[in-house]
C-alpha cells in the first residue's frame, strides 16, 4: 500500500522512489519531524502547544494518541484538538499527522483547520499586504487581518504539509468550508508567538513550466502536483525486480538535503564520480538545470566540457526559464567543467590590464568576528616599497560588550586616521565587503568620532580587492581569499586547518579555555592566522600586479 506522509511531497522524489523500490536495501531514514526537533523545533512546538492546552474546550491527546481518541474529540466538539491522530487516507495515499486542529467557530457541526508549529520565522514585510490572518495562541479560532505582512515562499514546505493534512481532513470529513491553515512561527526574539493563517486556495507561489510558463499557484495546488507525482513514483518503484526494470523515474542528485539525509549511502554509489552535482560545487545549477542538461545526455562534467553550448541552448532554455540568466549560468558552468576536466583552479577572463592601485604605503586589512557576530580583532599590515611588512592588530579577547566592540573598533580607527595624516595617498586593502558592513554597523549604533571618520575615508582609501579577482578571473571552487591566495598566489597559511568558523572556536578558548597556557594557545592561533589572512592579501594584490607586468613583458 502506497501511503505518503506529510513530508515527502517536499522533499526529494528519491526518497520516495527508494522507500518503495523492493530491490533497495532498507535504510532507516530519518523521519523530517526529527531534524526539526534537534534543530530546537520541540521546544517550541512544547510551547506553542501547551498554550492551545489551556484553550477552554480544548481536547489534549498528547499523552493518548489514537485515532479513536481523535474520532471521540471531533464528535465531542471540542474547540481545539492538540496532538491528533489522522485516519490514514488509503484512496489518497496519505498518511501522518498534524500538531493541532482548530474548530472552525463558524459550522455547525465540527469541523477544523489543521495547524503545524514550526522553528522559524513565517512571515515577512510586505507593505499593503492583507492576505494572512492571524490568531493568538489563547483565542485560536478568533481571526482577524495580519496587515502589511505576507508569507515567506522560502518556507514553502512548511504549506505543503499543511495542504497535506487538509487533504487528510478532507478524506475524513472534519474539514471546515474554507481551506485555511495555521502555521505557528517562532519570531526568535522571545515574543509570544502566534497563528499566521494561510488560505490554501490563494495563487501566490509562483512557478514554471514549459507549456504555461509562469504562473501563480495556490499552496493545494502546489501540493496536489507534487503529492501526485510522488505517488507515480512510488507506483513505479514498487513494481521493480531488479531484472530488466525500466529506467528509475528519478535519479539521485546531490542537493543540500543530501547532507542529513539517510539514503545518501545508497545514492552516492548511484552517480558517476564525475557526476556534475558532485563536481561542481561552487554556484552549481539546480535540480531542474541538471535534469534538463540530463534529457539531453549531459551527466558529467565531460560530457559539459565536451558540449557544444549554442548547439543546446534551443532546446535548454525552453526548459530552464525558471532561472533568470539560465544561458549565463549554463555557460559558467561549462566553462568550470571545462576547467575540472584539465585541472585548471583559475582562469583568467579578461585581457586588459588588471590595475591594481598601489601607494607609498598600503594596509592590508581584515577582521574577526565572534559567533555572536561582534568584531574584536581589526588585523592590519602596514607595507609599501622598501619597508617590511608589519602586523599591527587590535584586540579584544573578552566576553565583548557593545562598549568593548566600539572601543577596539575606535582604537583601529585613530590609529588608522593617524596614519592617513602622514601618507596621504594610503590604500586600505579588503577582501569582499564584510569589514566595511562591519564597520558601518559599529559607526551606525555608536557616536564615535574615530569611527565616522574612519567610515569616511572609504570611497577614496579603501579597495575591495575581491573585486579585481571577480572582474578577471573563474575559480572552479570560487574565488574565496583561501582559494586565490593559495591556488593564484601561491600562499600558504601557517595554520593547519584556516577558516572564519573555526576562528570563531579558538576565540572561544581564548576568553573561556580551562586553564591560562590553553587560552594563551588560542590568542596566538587566532592572531597569527589574521595576521595571515592580511598577508594573504598582500600576496594576491602582489600577484595580481605580476599578471600585468608579465602581459607588458610578454
Ligand atoms: S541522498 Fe539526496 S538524492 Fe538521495 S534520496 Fe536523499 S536527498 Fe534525495
């Protein structure tokens, strides 16, 4: 019996067609409602439900669940039902449940719109917006206009789930009139959270196809499409043998829900090593890119390299327009499949000279941050022709309050003031614009003098050198300080193991590590590798001028 739960019509179809292939060995696969529960979800869906608990009606089968217990509180009338257990939809090939339902006060006889907590934020500014309601957790059937607000798309899996248990209503005859469902946020700000209502017939997820091109859809519809194809594909999957099976409706993709998914084993040993979702991990095309490149016998990244690109776009971008700038993407990735299968990292794009300006004296500079997101290392290196390169950094290695944030902040600022004073021409090096969000953020929420002044002198003294990288050249795995530094330029960190994330770890141990020689071991790692991520700088800005000079030369 073919029986869906209310995550598989948003998950992949591969989980699906491998549940029910017989010729697939068993994996236990982790059950969605699981990850969200280690992902914090308990505490909440704990919360949100203790509070419809207290409903006056209210009917609590969390410590009974059963159908039948579930049929006696829909006959009973009660106002709201936590913890439900749903009669399988056997014609519908639906199964699973819901956190709650509420009564539609408006009925006669009982009858309910179904209601899922979930870990996150729902909803989203959208001025004029009049489309959700909302209800609180105390009055859940009470619903009135949620203003200038409207749903998140990015949580369109969260709908489907509702539209599944609607379905599931639906087939057992508890569904209200009107195809509503509540979905209960976690704002994370400590708010008390409340229900946003979602019609299930309003078109507001926009899609593509083919034949219609784009169009707006409803959350059922959505649904019904993606449940329906599920179901072919678990029809199809039952029936295999393992001798002279079809072709598998669906073929394993490597996507991010790959990476907590239990079936990976199986479906890694089900792709070419060359496989292009494997190999191209840097701005890879989608799920639908690959399969259109694979229904024109495209798999590998030789296969893409080989491709003849304007031979496939007539019939590539019918299927892709989904995607703005498909033919853009498509040609970035064939040129990365090109450069993977000779073993090229980074490849120049252009030919006019690469410019990089240089001063008498130049600071390469680079920032810290903690996992809270506050700075508290501003890394400089002071360099020019003739002198030696110097790190001079300014630290905080300390719980870090917002005064500590602003004071090591306005510390690099006077010292980096001081020296424009004397080298009027001075070039502040970056890579990427995250010190300068950082230093705006710090400028905006304080006061400081040096601050603003310093935030002053960046249209004319500072240069975000991950421009000249992003202008000139492709990386097959990006163009990341790391990757061009030490793939381009040639540079080598002194730590083992480089990274912003683990950074953040060795801060850690260097405010709260066990014992002083411990956090003093940290403060070092931490300051050698900023002051190597500034000298990395300085090497790529070094490198990218040889390029120049080399063209001259040549
Ligand atoms: S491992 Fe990836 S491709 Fe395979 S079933 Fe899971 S999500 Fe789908």
């Amino acid at each position: 019996m073919i029986l869906l739960d209310p995550y598989a019509a948003r998950s992949c179809p591969v989980k699906t067609f491998n549940a029910f292939d017989p010729t697939t060995a068993p994996a236990l696969p982790m059950d969605e409602s699981l990850r969200e529960a280690f992902g914090g979800g308990s505490d909440h869906r704990d919360r949100v439900l203790d509070l419809l608990a207290d409903v006056e009606g209210a009917v609590d089968l969390r410590r009974a669940r059963s159908v039948e217990a579930t049929r006696a509180a829909v006959a009973s009338g009660a106002t709201v039902i936590v913890g439900p257990s749903l009669p399988d939809d056997v014609p519908g090939h639906r199964r699973g449940n819901t956190d709650g339902l509420i009564r539609d006060p408006g009925a006669p006889e009982p009858r309910y719109w179904p209601v899922r907590s979930k870990p996150y934020r729902v909803v989203e500014k959208q001025m004029g917006g009049a489309e959700l309601r909302f209800s609180s957790l105390a009055a859940p059937a009470r619903l009135a206009v949620l203003t200038d607000r409207r749903y998140r798309l990015f949580r369109e899996g969260s709908l489907l789930e509702l539209a599944h248990s609607w379905r599931m209503l639906q087939a057992a005859g508890w569904a209200a009139d009107e195809e509503r469902a509540g979905i209960v946020g976690d704002n994370q700000d400590g708010s008390t959270p409340s229900i946003t209502w979602v019609q299930l017939t309003t078109k507001f997820i926009r899609t593509y196809s083919k034949t219609a091109g784009y169009k707006l859809r409803s959350p059922l519809e959505r649904y019904d499409h993606e449940h329906g194809f599920r179901v072919h594909v678990a029809e199809v999957a039952s029936v295999r043998t393992g001798v002279d099976d079809p072709e598998p409706v669906v073929r394993p993709i490597r996507v991010k829900e790959c990476e907590w998914c239990a079936w990976w084993s199986i479906c890694r040993t089900r792709m070419d090593d060359d496989d292009l979702s494997l190999r191209i991990a840097k701005a890879p095309l989608d799920v639908r890119e690959l399969q259109t490149l694979l229904s024109l016998g495209i798999m590998t990244v030789a296969q893409l390299a080989e491709a003849d690109i304007d031979a496939i776009l007539p019939q590539y971008l019918p299927l892709t327009g989904h995607r703005d700038r498909a033919e853009a993407r498509l040609r970035q990735a064939a040129r990365r499949a090109r450069m993977l299968a000779h073993g090229v990292e980074l490849e120049r794009i252009s030919v006019d000279p690469i410019g990089v300006e240089r001063a008498e004296v130049d600071v390469d500079f680079d920032i810290e941050t903690a996992d809270n997101g506050s700075t508290y290392l501003w890394g400089a290196l002071v360099s020019g022709p003739g002198r030696d390169p110097e790190y001079v950094p300014f630290v905080r290695f300390t719980h870090l309050t917002g005064a500590d944030e602003v004071e090591v902040a306005a510390d690099f600022c006077s010292w980096l003031l001081e020296l424009v004073e004397r080298h009027p021409g001075l070039r502040v090096y970056h890579y990427s614009d995250y010190e300068i969000v950082h230093l705006r953020r710090i400028a905006d929420r304080s006061e400081d003098p040096a601050i603003a002044a310093a935030l002053a002198l960046v249209p004319e003294h500072f240069v975000d050198l991950y421009r000249y990288t992003r202008d000139n050249f492709v990386g097959v795995d990006g163009l990341g300080l790391k990757v061009v530094a030490t793939r381009g330029a040639g540079f080598a960190w002194r730590d083992e193991d480089p990274g912003g994330l683990q950074s953040q770890e060795w801060f850690n141990t260097a405010v709260d590590g066990a014992d002083e020689p411990t956090r003093e071991a940290a403060r070092r790692r931490v300051l050698e590798y900023n002051e190597d991520d500034v000298r990395a700088t300085l090497a790529v800005r070094e490198w990218l001028t040889r390029q120049d000079a080399g063209a001259t030369a040549g």
